[in-house]
C-alpha cells in the first residue's frame, strides 16, 4: 500500500478538547510529520453529540484533562455513535488506572502530551488500518457481489451445472435438474453422481474421478436419467466452493444453441448497444471493403455527423435524457438513410453514412434532409422545448481516396469547417482549400508541415484537447489525457499521426514537448483553483529522455503557475523508454521527488513488457489500442490483456485501457479487472474540460 499523504487521503481528525489552542498545537504536531490534517475541535458536550451524530470521521483524539465533557463521558458517546472509529486518548497527568480503563472501554491508545513522536506514529497507525479496514469493506462488498451474480448466472445458465461434494449432490440449477428428470432440488441433494452414469460406464467413470487432479477435467460419457433414457454428455469439472466449503463444479454445456450463441456474438461484436446501429469498427472495416470494390469507378460519399454542442445538452438534461435523445437521432437517421447505405454510431454523438449519392447534386439534398430531421426533434430541458442540430462533414469518393482512415479524415476535415462556420450546416471536403493530408512521403509536402510547425510554436498555433479516464473500480478522480492538435494556415486542426514524426526529424519536439506541458500545467492550475480535483496525464516524447534541463524546467512551470506534482502523471511510450531506458529511469526519479506520477504509453505492443515494470517506477500502464480491436471475440486477446493487466497490478501499477468505442468490450475490461478506460465510447477529444465523471463513476 502506498503510504504517502496528500489531499487524496487527509485525515478527518475530530479533537475533543477544552482548549483550542491546544487541539491546534497537536493538529500542527501531526501537520510536522508530514500528514494532512483536517481538524474539527470540540468544546462543549452538545457540540460532541452533533458533531458524532452528523458526520464521518477518521480518527477523535480525546484529552482526558477535559472537565465538561469529561473524557469518561466522552468515551461513551464515541463508543456508542462512532463505534468504528478510532479513539486516542491524550493525557497529561492521569491516574493509570483510569487510562486502563479507558482502554478497555474501547480507546484504540493513549499517548501523553510530552511524547508528541509517540503522537504521530499513533496516528499513522491508526489511519493506515481506517484505510485497509475500509479497503476491506470494499472488497468483501465486491466479493458478494460477485458471488450473487455468479448464483443468478448459475441459476439461469443453459448449461446444466450442479456441485458435488465427496462424490454426493449438494445443488444443481434447474437446466441439470430437467436433464435429469429431477422436479426440485430436494430430490437430488445426497444423491451420488455415479447414480446417474449409465452402468456399462460406471467403472470408468470411476477411474476418472480417482485421478481428475491429475488427469484431464472433463469426459465424454453415457449419463441416464430419472427415466432411465441414456444420452451422451462431455462433464466438465472444475474446483470451486459453495458456502465456504470446497466442492467439484459439472458442467454439461448446451450445444444446441452453438450456432444462434455465435450469430449473436457476430451480430453484437458489431453493433452499438445503445441505438442499434453498427458501431465504428465495423463500419470502416466496410468502407475498406467498398472502396476496394470500386477503385476504378468512385461511387460512395461518406457524411461525418456531429450533434452541435452535445455536451452542454446533457449537462443540461443529464445521462439517461441525453441517450433518450440519442436513440431518436438514430431512428430519425434510420427512416432518412437508403436501405443499402450504411449508417453508424462513428463516437459518442457522431454518426457516420456510407451512401452511394456519390456526387454534389445526389449528396447535398441527402446532407439537408439529414440536418433539418435531427432540427425536427423535441426535448426538454428544464421547462423550455429544444431542438438539436448538427454539422455535416461529406466527402466525395475519387480515384485517389485508398482507405477508410483517409476518407474518414477528408470528411471529418470538411465537418469542421462547418462546425466553424457556426454549426447546422454540411460542407463539403474540397481538397484544394481544405487540409491537405499530411503525412504522406512527398519532400514538398514534408517541407511545408515544418514550416507549419515553426510556426505554430512562434505563434501559439497549437491547440491542447482533452478526453477523459474513467474508472471502473469507482474512483471519481477527474483524471484527462492531454492530447495536440496543430493549426493550419485555415485554421484547420492536424492530427498528431501527421506531424509528430516531421516534428522529430526536423528537431523541433522539444520545443513541442515544452509547449505542451507549460499550456497544460497552466490550464491545470486554473481547473485546480476553481476547486475542481482535476488531473493531466501528459505525453512526452523520446527527445525530452534526453533534456538535462527539463526536470528544472517543469520545476519552474509549477512554481509559476502555483501548480502541485502530483496534479500530473507523464507519460512515454513503451518503445522509447526500451531505447533510452538508464535517461528514462533518471527522469522518472526526478519526477518521483516533485511528487509527479508516470505512465507507460503502448504497454504490450512489444514483447517481455514486464522487463520495463521490473526497471522503472510506473504508477500506471496504458494498454495498447491494438488490443480494443475484436476484443469481444477474440479469446487469445482477451487471454493476453488479462495477463499483462496481472503483471501490471503485481508491480504496483493501475491499469487504463486505451481505444475503448464501444460498450461490447466493458464486461470483459471489468472482468479482467482493468482499473480505468479512455477512448471515444466516453467521449471524443474536446477542448472543454466538462466530462460527468460522477454519472459513470
């Protein structure tokens, strides 16, 4: 556990004492050792009764000089309103007696006011068990939870499961039951399992169970049931536990339904849960397939959707109105779009179409109906009437458009300038006037996206975007990665894929990386002092292993912007700490000693990662994007990110999956136990920090 203090885990202490000059002394006592203290002071019985009986606290410290209440009063009450608490009585001149007693009325210890050493281990002691007891409590909440879930999983399984002790039934769900001809549980418990193993099967039967813990663990065999009817079955046995005691668990799976289970899985792998359309992946995977069918004869638009200002309609309407509204968006798309064009859930509140209206004069009159549909619909918000709109981005498909990632940037290119123009409108992708697509090997063009960084970085042409990490474990920190956006001489936005590398070769990711972190900590530092618990998780690059000076440097930006460490976690990606490992860890230990936290970028994507974990102090690990892709039905991911995710966890570090766009991979990213997900399922990159983290927390 880690032990250190700070604003995340101050010390509500509730100090029972005549003199507040006093209660102050010790509070700074503490203050000394290097724990945060928020004190409460009592002086009055009335204020001790309202004070138990209102809050929650850490720790009471009693005096037991006290007069009114007296301390033997004030035992009692602690006793009998916050028995959980820990109670510390401090003395000055007591009878030891009456300190015994106090002790074994419930006080956790007593100290005297002359031992003020004695004070602060006492009370790091004490505060390190409220901390692992309510850890406890967590985990034993969890535990039964999950165990409940695993009961009506068990009782509602297709497969027939039951759970055997020494050979004997000590309960079955209802599928085994009616296999086996059973009417209710009570006629199978004590029952012997070989009872209902066909007889010329018994002996091996037998023989299998002698040595299952060494053996295979399931069989094939004939069983018969209460009618005597015989019928093939594979048992599957496995160890498990039923009310604390050990026992062996039989499945018999259901194969009748093998080949509706896998269409559903195919179906649900590719649709978004919420509004029924398919989701992101699936859609590019079929714009790929288009446009490889028709390479030498153009004949698809592509339309990029965006609910204007979104965010600020579900902050204004909450969680469950807003994806109420997001369904009749859908519906009302799906009545619009031709039956064989395809329509998606591209992100939160974007929609994709693939259409075949493949020019100006069929893709114009289909973007208008689109806008003025989704304009059509109604809701409420407080008790004024709205109406939605939206920006419409439509690229037209030429000879020279290769995959569905370019098509889909032409046309997100084209969705932003009619977001700039004021929103509720379509524009159309023109690739003389919009961005060109950076990225590509021409020398000019390489020439000219330097140029633009120079730029930027003599002109505050960069732009910072955030997107929230959300836990799944229940923490309502507001933790947002920090992402870079370049501005082009139309004051488009470009990619970080199209000017990262340029940005590298030409020098210059320095002077980016400094940029990043100054704007970021500035931005940080005005969140924080509004009072919201904000925090940044920054990217660095390879070249900043390398700066002597950065660690000053950010020294510096913290002072200036009265900015806090551990406000930050930075992050480097996996293949640049390998390459640079001793300048690595030299940075992350001096950003360990301003308090700043760090971050693997890509974890997985290079073999033996956990060599990395071994070297360097990680506070967190990001999971690679790659393994978001089929998630949901692919077994030997799914294998792979538990295993990392272990790794990650028994060197002490929190786990975020990255890339998450859809709900399909939720339920396995909770069961693997991965600490946190970032990814457009949550929400795209915006430049507002606005992100509900207690709706999803």
């Amino acid at each position: 556990m880690n032990n250190k203090q700070n604003s995340d885990n101050a010390i509500d202490l509730l100090i029972i004492d005549q003199s507040p000059n006093n209660a102050e002394i010790n509070a700074n006592t503490l203050r000394n050792a290097g724990l945060t203290i928020h004190p409460t002071c009592i002086v009055e019985e009335a204020e001790l009764l309202e004070a138990l009986s209102n809050g929650k606290h850490d720790i009471i410290l009693c005096t037991a000089e006290n007069a009114v209440p007296s301390f033997e009063k004030a035992i009692q009450l602690c006793r009998k309103l916050q028995p959980q608490t820990p109670l510390i009585i401090l003395y000055q001149d007591q009878d030891s007696d009456k300190l015994l007693q106090a002790m074994q009325d419930g006080a956790r210890d007593v100290v005297s006011t002359e031992d003020p050493l004695h004070l602060q281990l006492v009370i790091k002691r004490e505060f390190g068990d409220v901390i692992n007891r309510r850890l406890l409590d967590t985990l034993r909440e969890r535990l039964n939870e999950a165990e409940d879930r695993c009961t009506s999983l068990i009782e509602h399984s297709r497969d027939a499961i039951a759970y055997i002790h020494e050979g004997m039934h000590v309960h079955a769900n209802p599928t085994y039951l009616e296999m086996f001809g059973f009417v209710d549980i009570d006629e199978i418990e004590g029952l012997p399992i070989l009872d209902l193993i066909a007889p010329p099967e018994q002996k091996r039967f037998k023989a299998f169970l002698k040595d299952i813990e060494h053996n295979k663990t399931d069989i094939a065999i004939s069983c018969r049931s209460t009618n005597n009817g015989v019928f093939n079955a594979t048992l599957e046995f496995a160890p498990a536990t039923i009310d604390q005691e050990p026992c062996t668990q039989i499945i018999i799976r259901d194969k009748s339904k093998s080949q509706e289970l896998e269409e559903k899985i195919r179906l649900i792998s590719s649709q978004d849960i919420q509004t029924g359309l398919i989701n992101r992946q699936y859609f590019m995977e079929n714009v790929d397939r288009a446009l490889e069918s028709t390479t030498d004869n153009p004949a698809y638009a592509l339309f990029y959707l965006v609910i204007d200002g979104f965010q600020d309609i579900r902050s204004g309407i909450g969680i469950a109105s807003s994806d109420t509204l997001l369904k009749q968006i859908a519906e009302a798309l799906k009545e619009i779009v031709a039956e064989d064009d395809l329509l998606a859930r591209f992100g939160d509140h974007t929609f994709t179409i693939l259409s075949k209206k493949s020019n100006t004069l069929d893709s114009e009159p289909l973007a208008e109906h689109l806008r003025s549909a989704i304009q059509a619909i109604g809701y409420q918000d407080g008790a004024a009437s709205q109406h939605p709109s939206c920006s419409i981005g439509i690229s037209l498909q030429s000879a020279e458009t290769k995959s569905s990632q370019e098509f889909i940037n032409q046309s997100y290119q084209a969705f932003e300038v009619a977001k700039q123009e004021g929103g509720n409108r379509f524009s159309i992708y023109d690739p003389e006037e919009m961005s060109p697509s950076y990225g590509d090997k021409d020398q000019g063009n390489e020439s000219k996206i330097n140029d633009l960084i120079s730029h930027a970085l003599a002109n505050d042409k960069f732009r910072l975007v955030y997107q929230p990490i959300v836990s799944l474990q229940g923490d309502s920190r507001e933790n947002y990665a920090v992402l870079t956006r370049l501005i082009d001489q139309n004051n488009e936005e470009i990619l970080p894929n199209y000017f990262m590398k340029a940005a590298e070769q030409s020098g210059q990711m320095a002077a980016i990386d400094r940029w990043i972190i100054k704007k970021a900590i500035e931005e940080l530092s005005i969140q924080r002092h509004k009072g919201r618990k904000i925090n940044f998780f920054v990217n660095i690059s390879s070249t900043a292993l390398e700066d002597d000076s950065l660690l000053i440097w950010i020294c510096d930006c913290l002072r200036e912007h009265q900015a806090k460490g551990p406000w930050l976690t930075f992050q480097i990606k996996d293949s640049d700490l390998r390459t640079h490992t001793q300048a690595a860890k030299k940075l992350i230990d001096g950003l360990k000693k301003i308090k700043c936290q760090f971050a693997v970028d890509q974890f997985g994507s290079n073999q033996n990662s956990e060599n990395l974990l071994k070297h360097l102090a990680v506070d967190y690990v990001k999971l690679d994007n790659d393994f978001m892709v089929d998630l949901a039905t692919n077994q030997h991911k799914q294998d792979e990110l538990n295993s990392l995710n272990k790794i990650a966890i028994s060197h002490g570090a929190k786990t975020i999956a990255m890339g998450v766009e859809d709900a399909n991979s939720l339920a396995i990213l909770w069961t693997v136990g991965v600490n946190y997900i970032q990814g457009y399922f949550l929400q795209e990159p915006s430049e507002s920090i606005t992100y509900d983290f207690n709706a999803t927390g």
